[in-house]
C-alpha cells in the first residue's frame, strides 16, 4: 500500500436521504415524527427528530438508521454504543478500524482499543477494565466483550478524536458523571393496591402500564412472547425498562432483572456466556 492510499480516511458514503438544507430537514423531521417503527420517544416529535437528522448529517450516516440506536435519559438524547463505535470508522478521523485485543477473565476482563489517527505515526490506544465499565444493564452479562468493546470504543473516541463525540452522550456516561437516569414514578411493589375490576380492561402494555406490579406483569408477557435473543434484547432496551434498571428499588428491580436474565437464559444461543482470556474479537 503506497502512502498516499494510506494516508486517505474513509469517506462516509451519499445517503439520498441526506437533506441539503434546514427545509429538507425540517420537511423529513415531520415525516419521520409520522412514522409509527420510529422509537417512541421520536414520534410526534419533530424538533426532536431534527436534532437525530442534525447527529447523522455530522457522521454521514442514514437518519433512520441513527434514529433507531437512540434513547432518552433525563432529557438528554443518548447514542448505543455500537452507533458510536460506526461513527468513528466512517469519520475519516482514523485510517482502518478501531482495534480490539482482550486480556483477562470475568470481571478482570480487559478490552484494548487501539486505532491510528490521521496524521499520526503510529496507533493510540485505551484500557477499559470490565469491573470499571459496567452497569446494571443485563447485557453486560450476556455479553460482556461486546459491550466492553462498545465502551472501550466511546472512551477512546472521547479522548483521541473528540470531534466525532460532541455533544453525544450514552447512558453508561451518564452513570459515570454523577448524573442519574430519570427514576420511576409510580409506587412500589409492596405500596401497591389491587386496581377494582372494571366491565372493560383495556389491553396492558409496557408503553401503558401506570404502577410497578402493572409494568413487571406486562414485560412478563412481553418476554413470555419473546421468541429469539433478539426479541429479549429490544424489550431490554425499551426506554421503560432502562429506567427501571436504574432507578428502581432494589427490590422491584432485582424482581425485574431476574425476568430479563431467564428469558435471556432461554432465547440464549449454545454456549452463549463469559468468554474465556482468549475470547475472539467481537
């Protein structure tokens, strides 16, 4: 490979969705705020979804694709880890692809990132432990390499290129700052009074379900229907469900996690679990 095809950074592909101005944005903010497989926290919510059309036209990046990698947490518009870890390949800010080795196992589990900035001699790189990046969240435990590179990506995004990560936030830093995720507002299980039957119920769903005991029965269901991983996964990643994760009582939300890791036990491929120290590179 000569130099000067070394040197050259990837360049995002032309999305034909890619608005050219603040009225095309403006005119497929309101068609996306329309849509009803947007997240439920973009629907009937234009300005909302200009600011997802504003992140994907800085990364090159499909707005619906970015859309769909988005939550909220006290107010604050959060990007997954794996949208992150995209963005700074396609950047053009490093030549190839982040890079992960791991070391170690369980919570000594260690990921490696490394890449080489434009400009630079050689690669740079960052260490995330996985006792010091995890949280809550189940996924951490069916997946502890992925979401381990997924950190280890966003932190050396944060300290490498840090243009690629402004103003974008994800729920783990959240946690890091001191900044608590919205808590649930409803009662505890055990404050909790039986609701009076009534001639017509309407139908419970997570998105409805106004009290503790109501939410732990309809994500029962929910995972009870669940017919793959990948079913079990987006009922984790509910925004409900993320909330309660955080902001829960210990009760309630070991209550819950408890239902999260059995559907996640049965949907669970064969041999799905800890890797060992030398896990393959997700």
């Amino acid at each position: 490979m000569n130099a000067i095809t070394e040197s050259r950074p990837a360049v995002p592909a032309l999305n034909s969705l890619m608005p050219a101005n603040l009225d095309q944005a403006m005119a497929l903010a309101g068609i996306m705020a329309k849509g009803r497989l947007v997240p439920s926290h973009l629907q009937n919510a234009p300005a909302d979804c200009l600011l997802v059309i504003e992140q994907a036209m800085r990364w090159g990046m499909s707005p619906f694709a970015v859309a769909q990698c988005t939550s909220v947490i006290k107010g604050k518009l959060m990007f997954e880890g794996k949208l992150v870890a995209a963005a700074v390949q396609t950047s053009g800010a490093i030549i190839g692809h982040l890079d992960y080795k791991f070391e170690g196992a369980g919570p000594d589990r260690m990921v490696i990132v490394s890449a080489r900035r434009v400009g630079d001699d050689g690669p740079r790189e960052v260490r995330v432990r996985w006792a010091d990046a995890r949280t809550d969240n189940p996924l951490w435990t069916k997946q502890p390499d992925q979401q381990l590179a997924y950190h280890g990506a966003r932190v050396w995004a944060r300290l490498w290129v840090p243009s690629v990560m402004l103003g974008v936030y994800s729920r783990e830093e959240m946690a890091e700052d001191g900044t608590p995720p919205d808590a649930f507002s409803g009662p505890t299980i055990e404050a909790t009074a039986e609701a009076p039957a009534a001639p017509v119920e309407p139908v419970l769903t997570m998105d409805n379900a106004d009290t503790v005991k109501k939410f732990l029965t309809a994500t029962q269901a929910a995972l009870d229907a669940a017919m793959t991983a990948d079913d079990v996964d987006a009922i984790i990643a509910h925004a409900r469900v993320q909330k309660a994760l955080d902001g829960w009582p210990d009760g309630p939300r070991r209550q819950l996690q408890d239902m999260l890791n059995a559907a996640m036990e049965r949907t669970a491929p064969a041999g799905d679990g800890w890797p060992g120290p030398d896990g393959d590179v997700p």
